[in-house]
C-alpha cells in the first residue's frame, strides 16, 4: 500500500507551505516568496532594497572619477592655462579646480549615504559596509590628490 501524503495541493501550493511548482518554502509572513538554502529566514523587503541600492550606488565612482578629471583639467583651460602649474596658474584656479573635482568625485558618497542609512533604519545588519567603502575611496582620491599637490610644491619641475 502506498504512503498517502497527509498535504494536499491547492493551485500549486501543498497546505503543508511548501510551493511544488517553485520548489521553496512559500510566503514569509511579510507575504515575499523566499528561497534559500540556509535553515534561517531570508530577509527580503524594503531593508534589504536598500542595501542593494547602496551596494549598486558604489558603481557611480567610476562616473564621478572621469567627471572629476575632466573638470580638474576644464577650468584652468577655460581661463587660458593650458597646462596648469603652481608657477604659471594663479592659486585661485588651482583652489577652483581640486574643490570641484573633489566634489564632484565625492557625489556618490552622498547617495551610498543615503541609502546605507536607509537600510541600517530599517534593520539590515550589514547596512553600514557600504558606506565604509565609499568613505575609503573618497579618502583616498582626496589623499592622493592633496600628497601629489604637496609633493608638486616641494619639487617644481
């Protein structure tokens, strides 16, 4: 005789939970379908949106970098040095010049902020690892740039 299953199927899903056509545990109470391979709930939902978003926000530095460099170089062009150094550009094109480039490259740190905060409110443990990231890297470029000003100061070519 054959083991009768005590679950019936009703439109795909057995009334034990579990979905026959997906082949995952069904709806978390929050009524977002889960699937995982681990034995602890899968968080899906605005905090987990979130995360996601700031993760994918970190792209935009490559789009700020060139930006940054085009503007770095464009305003000492727009007011006549073509090449710009510390003995022929006057030090308020130079200032003009790193301020906007670094505010430039640093934009996206601003909206890697925005939504690593918006998935630490709601709950994501990991919302923060994000913004570190984006921190190091606005650092970086700022340190970099600052060291190469300095280093250009002390040994004129």
């Amino acid at each position: 005789m054959a083991h009768e299953s005590t679950s019936h199927y009703h439109g795909g899903v057995r009334n034990d939970g579990l979905d026959s056509r997906l082949g995952c545990a069904g709806p978390d109470p929050k009524g977002v379908l889960v699937m995982s391979a681990t034995s602890h709930p899968v968080a899906r939902g605005p905090a987990h949106r979130a995360l996601h978003q700031a993760w994918w926000s970190l792209l935009l530095f490559p789009v700020s970098f060139a930006l940054a460099f085009v503007v770095g170089e464009g305003i000492p062009s727009l007011f006549g040095y073509a090449e710009p150094s510390f003995d022929s550009t006057p030090w308020w094109v130079i200032t003009l010049a790193v301020v906007a480039a670094l505010l430039i490259f640093a934009a996206p740190f601003l909206v890697t902020a925005h939504f690593s905060n918006k998935a630490v409110t709601e709950g994501e443990p990991g919302g923060r690892q994000p913004l570190v990231i984006a921190g190091v890297v606005v650092g970086a470029f700022v340190v970099l740039n600052l060291a190469g000003g300095i280093v250009q100061l002390l040994f004129p070519s």
